[in-house]
C-alpha cells in the first residue's frame, strides 16, 4: 500500500459521523459573505446596500487575475457592508444579507460537452477556489505555465473527525467522478488518479462502481481513472505527500505542483465543478463536518456560505456543558476560534468542539532530543533546532533549519514527549520573516 516517508498514524475518530449521510441546512434568516474566501485580492463588491439579491446571483466580481467571484448564498436584501473578523482573526469585508422568504435562483446556463476554454470560463464565473483549505482561484490553477500529464484527486481527507469528502465520494459518486473528468479535460492531462486512504472502504466501493474508474491492479483503459490506496497516515494528503505517493515525482523546496508536471484538485471542488458545469450552479452552497465530543449530534451538513457558525452548532442540536475548545478545521492543522459568531467560507471543510477531557493540554517541558520530531516530520526537517532558536530569539539560525519550508502539519508537536510548542515557533519565525 502506497504511503510517503515520516508522518504518523493518529486515531482518526471519524466514526463519530463517517455513517451518517449528508443533512441539508434549512436557511437562516441572515448570512455575512465575506469579500476574502480566497488567495489573491478580495472580490469587489458589484451590488449596493438595500439592493434586494437573488440565490446565485453575482454580488462580489474577481478584482484581479487572482482573485474569485462570489455569489449570494440566499434571496433578501442587502442590510449593509461590515468588517468582521474570520475564522483566523484577521478583519475583512462582509456583506450582511437578509433572507426575504423567496426561494428564486439564478443559475447558469449549463454546458453540454463543453470544450477546454469554456470549462475554465464556467469555473472562474462560478467563483470556484480550492476547498481543501488553500482557497486558490480553481481556474488560475488550471491554468499553468508549464504542461500538465497528472491530475492526483486529493481523497485522503487525513485530518481526524472530517468526513465531508467521504460522505461526498459515497453519496455522489458519479457527479464527483464527472467533475474529475471536466477537471482533467481542462488541464490535458493523460494520467488521473484519486488519492484515497484505506480506512475509507465505502468511499472505495462507491468509486468502483462508476464506469471509467478502476484500481491500481486492474487492467485500464486510456480514458480511465485510477483510485491509489494509500496507507492511513497522517499527513497523507498535503500536496507533496500526495504526489509523492501517487507517482514517486518529488516537489522541490518552494515549487509548485506544477513543476513536476502535476495538477492537485480536492474532492469537493471537483464536485464544485460538476455543479457549475451541468447545473449551472456557483459556489454559494459546500458539504462540511461537524463533529467532536463537544458536538451533542455530530453532522455532515451542506451549508449556504456565510451560515454562522453557531447556527449551524444549533442544527447538530448545540454543545455539550463540558465543551473546552472549538477548533475551525481539523485538530491537526485547524485553529482555535473563541467565539461562534463566525460566518462560513468556501474554504470550511469543518468545526470541531471538543470537551475538556480531549481538548486537555500539558505545559511544555525542555526538550530531551529524543528526536521523534525529526522522525515524524515529513518534509525531513529539524523541528527541535526550529524551536530552540526561535524560542531564544534567534529568528534567522531559524530560518537556516527550514521553518519557511514546514507546512504546519502539527506531526512534530503530536509525538513530542515533552509537548513543545513545535508549530507556534515555526509560525512565530515565519512572522517574524516576513518583517
């Protein structure tokens, strides 16, 4: 079974909510969109305050070549433009909508067997980014400088307690697969495959079910889509990690996919680019996890972007008493968020709450060099040299052990014996480099 160097294996608790299907949120009668859901300039806002919008409508345009379209998420009006903070603190530009009860939707028009330019096209108007988390303008990325002959389908959905990808693979299996198609028709590609871990059997046998999809073993036609079993590992789905398993071709330090000729597309945007392309459907609506001890009913839910988050706690039935942490994203990569009072993105794969027994946190003790941190890192770096000289202040000897080549995993922190702060410093010494 394919798998990559470093990582670690960590309970997953997906269980919690990997069964159950995908519940669709009723609407709310206020939703903020936020002009920022993606890398590059924030969308210029197109309509004005007391505007009355539609489901689907264009309320923001892409400012720049790197930039996202966004669309409102409801029928009402437009109340007025705030700044608010998002999920990671910073202040950004909202636009507070008020639901007025029409159930009207502006759709595109759909594509029949589209060619190359005009599925581009639809992705950029539909206001598609990378919903993995990165938030990259989708047909940017379709759109490289250097020729492309892999797509890798990023399934492994690594993180413990996400389940959004799973539940889509399972329930939307044929819709997902035709977006991979369309994905791969824009980037010309002769070889795509769908990266899964094997702790994901019915995601699997969803898969194999579709014409066209094969796995690694079976013989394959020119046109077909190969599924990889990877061994459940964490980091399995970061990009380098991912395409490493999936062809053996190494990414070098500071280059893109691109360079070795490869395309990484998440799950849920090739899902996003089904619907765009055959339903005319932007992005307004995506599937995401609510799970955690601290969650009474965990859900996978599919929300309209700029829900806040505490109605869609209300909707897995509120927090338990005992809730210590609510984390926005994955326990590994994720961030603690101090309130619920946080409109939903593009980019929201999930929020987990957890209670005071698992959210529980030792203080830090001098490191021992034991060296289970460079063990586990998967990208081979030094982490305890990381943290020693940022922690003295010593931002640049920093820099020389590789902190702006860590992608934050939180692999050395995890295996840490003596708990340190692993990923803070390496955060901290990025900081501090920018300046």
């Amino acid at each position: 079974m394919k798998t990559f160097s470093g990582g670690k294996h960590i309970p997953d608790h997906k269980d919690l909510c990997s069964g159950k299907a995908i519940e669709v949120m009723p609407a709310m009668s206020d939703y903020y969109v936020c002009l920022s859901q993606h890398i590059g300039k924030p969308a210029e806002l197109v309509v004005s305050v007391g505007d009355t919008v539609t489901e689907g409508q264009l309320i923001a345009k892409a400012s720049s070549f790197v930039s996202a379209n966004i669309h409102s998420p409801i029928c009402g009006e437009v109340k007025e433009v705030v700044k608010r903070k998002n999920a990671v603190g910073a202040l950004c530009d909202y636009v507070h909508i008020h639901a007025d009860g029409r159930t009207d939707v502006c759709l595109m028009p759909p594509l029949d067997a589209p060619a190359k330019e005009e599925i581009i096209a639809r992705i950029a108007e539909a206001g598609i980014v990378g919903m993995g988390g990165a938030g990259f303008p989708t047909s940017v990325k379709l759109s490289p400088k250097e020729p492309l002959d892999v797509l890798v389908v990023n399934a492994a959905e690594c993180e413990p307690y996400l389940n959004c990808d799973n539940r889509t693979m399972i329930e939307r299996a044929e819709k997902f697969v035709y977006g991979v198609r369309l994905v791969a028709e824009t980037c010309g590609v002769q070889q795509v495959f769908i990266g899964l871990e094997a702790n994901k059997p019915e995601a699997y046998a969803a898969l194999m079910s579709v014409d066209g999809v094969v796995a690694e073993d079976q013989p394959k036609n020119p046109n077909d889509i190969v599924v990889c079993l990877f061994k459940p590992k964490y980091p399995q789905g970061a990009e380098k990690m991912l395409i490493y398993a999936t062809t053996k071709r190494k990414v070098p330090t500071g280059a893109l996919p691109s360079s070795v000729g490869c395309a990484v597309v998440n799950v849920a945007t090739c899902y996003a680019v089904y619907d765009a392309v055959v339903n005319g459907r932007p992005l307004y609506k995506r599937v995401m996890t609510l799970s955690g001890d601290g969650v009474r009913n965990p859900k996978n839910v599919e929300v309209r972007i700029g829900t806040l988050l505490k109605d869609i706690l209300e909707f897995c039935d509120g927090l338990t008493e005992n809730t210590a942490k609510i984390i926005f994203g994955g326990p590994m990569m994720g961030r603690s968020l101090v309130d619920t009072d946080i409109p939903t993105t593009k980019t929201d794969g999930g929020f987990l709450a957890l209670t005071d027994k698992s959210a529980a946190t030792q203080l830090p003790t001098p490191c021992i060099r034991c060296g289970r941190c460079v063990n586990a890192c998967p990208m081979k770096l030094s982490p305890l040299f990381i943290d020693f000289y940022a922690t003295a202040g010593d931002f640049d000897n920093a820099v020389k052990y590789g902190a702006l080549n860590c992608f934050e995993c939180g692999s050395c922190a995890y295996v840490c014996p003596a708990k340190r702060p692993l990923v803070q410093s390496v955060r901290l010494t990025k900081m501090k480099a920018k300046r």
